[in-house]
C-alpha cells in the first residue's frame, strides 16, 4: 500500500474513534450485564495531565502524623527520664539536669572499636570495691555494649587478692602506698594514678593469669593487649613480655612518665612482664584492642584523700597515657562516724572537693560522678543496730558539693533503702556480719543497681538521636526538675 493510503486509512480510522466517542453514551452501555464505556475527546486530548489528589499535601499528612505520634511517646519518655534523674533513688542526680553529661563518654565508648581504641573507666574506692567487686558487674555491662577484654589497670605487686585475675610478682622491688598501714610512704608524691606503685631497683617479674571462674564474666577469661605504665629514673628501661611462645621486649631511654604496649595477633589468657633497670611502676593494662576497660583501685581504710597526695604534674601525664572517659569516685564510708554535726560533714565535702578539682585538672576530658556510702549500722546503746545518724548529713553535703562542681553523683545509701536498710540487706545475706561492707552477693547486686543507672542514662542518650535536638533540650527543659 501506498503511503499516502496508510495515512488516509489511519486518519479514517481516528476519525471514525472520534466520532464513537462522540456519540457514545457517557454512562456506556450494558451488555450480558457488562458495561462498557469509551473515554470522552477532552479525555484523550488531555493525556497524562495531574490528578487532583496532594500527593505532597498527603504525604505532610502522613509525617505530621507520624511526628504526632512520636511527640506522645516523647513526652512519655521525657517524662520518666526526667523523673528518674529527679526523683528516683536509683538514678543518678545530674549537674544543673544537663541531660547531656554522658554523651561524650558514650559517643567514645562507640567510637572505640572503629578507632581501635580502649576507653578507660577509673573506679576509685575504699574497702568496699576490693576485690574488683561492685566494678567486674559495670565492666561485664560495658564490655558486653561496647566491647573489650580484660580486668584492666592492675599494679605491679597485688597485695590483697583479686577474684578477676591472680599476679606473682619476684625481684628487686619496694612497694609505695598513700594509704595503709604497713606501706611505705613517699614525701614527693611519687605514686602514680593507683595512689601506690612499685620500684624496681634492678630487676623485676610479674606473673599474670586471668581469671578461669565459671562465675566471672567471658570478658575477663583472655586479653590481647598489656600496657606497662612507668616513671624512667635512669634513663635506660627494658620491658619484656613472654607469653604462649611469644616474646618480645622493647626499651625506653627517656626520662619521665612512659607506656609500653604490646597488641596480640590473638588473645592468650596468662603472660609475664619483666622489668630491667630503675623505674616507678605505677601500673600494667590488661585489655583487648579496643572497647571499654574498667579500672578497679580499691583502697583499703581510705577516705578518698589520697588524690591530693599524688603529685599533680606525673598524675596529668599518667593520665595522658591512659584514655580516660569517665572516673567514679566512690568514697566516705570511712570518714562517716566520725563526722558528728553539720560543720564538719561540710568540711568533709570541702575536702572531696579539692580531690575531685585535682581530678577535673589533671584529666580535663573524663566525666566524674561520686558514689556516695552505703549505709552502716552500728551497736546501739538501747542494744542491738541502728544506722550511723549522721549519714544522711553527709550525703546531702557530697551530693550539693558533687552537682555544684559539675560532677553527677550516685547514692549507694538511697539505693539500699535508706536508714537501717544494711540491717535488712544483712539478714538477706546481701550485707556482712560487721554490717558495713556487703558481702559478695550483696556487692553484685549493688553493682548491678549501678549499671541499672548507666542503661537508663545510654537509653537517654539513644533516644537524643531520635529527635530533632531543640525539641529534646525544649521538652527537658520542660519536665525535668531540680534533684530533692
């Protein structure tokens, strides 16, 4: 067929559609119960012109709702939380309510397995953390969340016995402490960041196992990286470590403050640190490669002084060595009977203040929190126990001095359940016969109210990402409260 009869039959064939449509009923028609209907001419002119429905106006909708819907949780949550840093006998009480005080220790904490880095939490305290107790609970919580391997920071020498990790140490040594009755003590401060350390005169070794308790946490069964931490007093330092075939030493010859680290192909779970020439050890790392590490310093008979007796400069450049996110401070349970009176729990708390500004100065990054006593319940003259009268004081005097140097603190007394609680937590083998210290399942529990506290406080910090900032910082502002 010719081309011009193509076109002529196609124009033939529109032209007979157009005039179907024209005349074709506009309801259609029914046949066998079927209708059919043909499109109008404007319809067809039209072509794929927009419908009337807002698919944008729709989709407003849907996000309004949807935030809506998130607001009422929000306030909800906002709430709780807010009540929990006010109100709740567990929770933390936070600097001016600042909703934001863990951020930056949580932010590091994440960031730390991409960085290949451990962030180390120092958990200072008296005899009621010896042991690793009250700690290896927090520790299981935070290496379980953010990874990590190992009981952490431990001193050259151990002289109280740890249920996380056992040492032997052999050589030529003399051990230094602030505190204690039978150490020797320094006039030049000279301790280093566990207020104790080590001399090695000439040579020394230190045997080191982890733990292989069915009772303790997987995280501290092997570790991947040791560190030494040290003062070089001669100029010439060897440090050797041997493990599981392996043996590797490296030397420093500069003076002052060092750390040596070794990082493991693979996690082994015994090794030996030796030490040849004159040096300060204040301290070995026991880690994995990255993660959290927490850090137990017990100090028996202490009353939390002792960080003024560290010299304040090689305590600044041991902390530089260490990366160091969040310190706890956990102490007065020593100093409590003797502080009778209003004056003098202040003054106590004056003093707590001076360690806790020499901590702010010389590790300026990490956040602090003080954890206040447990209650304690001593031989009444009526007979039988009641809790020393003066606690309360005394924390009240910690917590206002705590939140006014923009540090949280924690209340080991509220927690318990106030006065007379130790009496009931004894007869629930939770407390020790002396009816001061807990005992070890006591010390669990306790540990385990503490990382109770640090779950709320990283929910908090997860549910910030959620919301637009402004709108978290407005509704906190709105529903948080000054802590009573």
């Amino acid at each position: 067929m010719k081309p011009s009869k193509t076109l002529l039959f196609i124009i033939a064939v529109i032209a007979a559609l157009a005039l179907v449509c024209a005349i074709f009923p506009r309801n259609g028609i029914s046949i066998a119960g079927i209708r059919i209907k043909m499109p109008t001419i404007s319809h067809i002119l039209a072509g794929n012109t927009q419908s009337d429905v807002d698919i944008e106006g729709m989709d407003k909708n849907r996000q309004t709702q949807a935030e809506k819907l998130l607001y009422a949780q929000l306030k909800d949550k906002m709430s709780y939380y807010a009540d929990y840093c006010s109100d709740s006998s567990r929770g933390f009480a936070l600097p001016g309510n600042d909703a934001h005080f863990f951020d930056d220790f949580f932010v590091r904490a994440e960031q730390s397995a991409q960085e290949g880095k451990v962030v180390r939490i120092l958990h200072y305290g008296d005899s009621q953390i010896e042991m690793d107790r009250i700690s290896d609970v927090l520790r299981a919580y935070m290496q379980e969340t953010f990874g990590g391997q190992g009981v952490g920071l431990i001193p050259f020498s151990q002289t109280i016995p740890c249920t996380s990790v056992s040492q032997n140490a052999s050589g030529d040594f003399t051990r230094y402490a602030s505190y204690g009755d039978s150490t020797v003590a320094r006039n030049h401060g000279h301790y280093g960041p566990m207020a104790k350390c080590c001399r090695v005169n000439s040579s020394a070794s230190v045997s080191i196992n982890a733990t292989k308790s069915d009772t303790r946490d997987e995280h501290l069964k092997s570790f991947s990286k040791i560190t030494v931490l040290f003062d070089n007093l001669s100029g010439n330092v060897a440090v050797t470590l041997s493990c599981k075939g392996f043996t590797d030493q490296q030397t420093s010859t500069g003076m002052g403050v060092h750390s040596i680290t070794w990082q493991l192909d693979s996690a082994v779970t015994s090794a030996r640190v030796s030490v040849s020439g004159l040096c300060d050890v204040y301290g070995i790392m026991v880690d994995g490669e990255y993660g959290v590490s927490v850090d137990n310093i017990s100090m028996r008979g202490a009353s939390g002084h002792q960080i003024q007796m560290i010299d304040s400069a090689l305590l600044a450049q041991s902390f530089a060595e260490m990366n160091i996110g969040l310190i706890l401070f956990q102490y007065g349970g020593n100093s409590v009977p003797y502080l009778h009176g209003e004056a003098a729990q202040e003054h106590y708390a004056k003093e707590m203040e001076r360690q806790l500004r020499i901590l702010h100065h010389t590790c300026p990054d990490a956040k602090i929190v003080f954890i206040g006593p447990a209650d304690m319940c001593r031989g009444s003259e009526e007979g039988g126990f009641q809790s020393c009268r003066q606690l309360p004081g005394v924390i009240n005097a910690l917590r206002t001095m705590a939140l006014e140097n923009g540090v949280a603190f924690w209340s080991m007394y509220d927690v318990m359940g106030g006065s007379g609680s130790m009496m009931t937590w004894v007869n629930n083998g939770l407390g020790g016969g002396d009816y001061l210290h807990f005992s070890e399942k006591g010390a669990r529990k306790m540990g385990g109210y503490l990382v109770d506290a640090f779950k709320t406080m990283y929910d908090l910090y997860n549910l910030k990402k959620e919301i637009d900032p402004k709108t978290f910082d407005k509704e906190w502002k709105k529903y948080s409260k000054p802590r009573r």
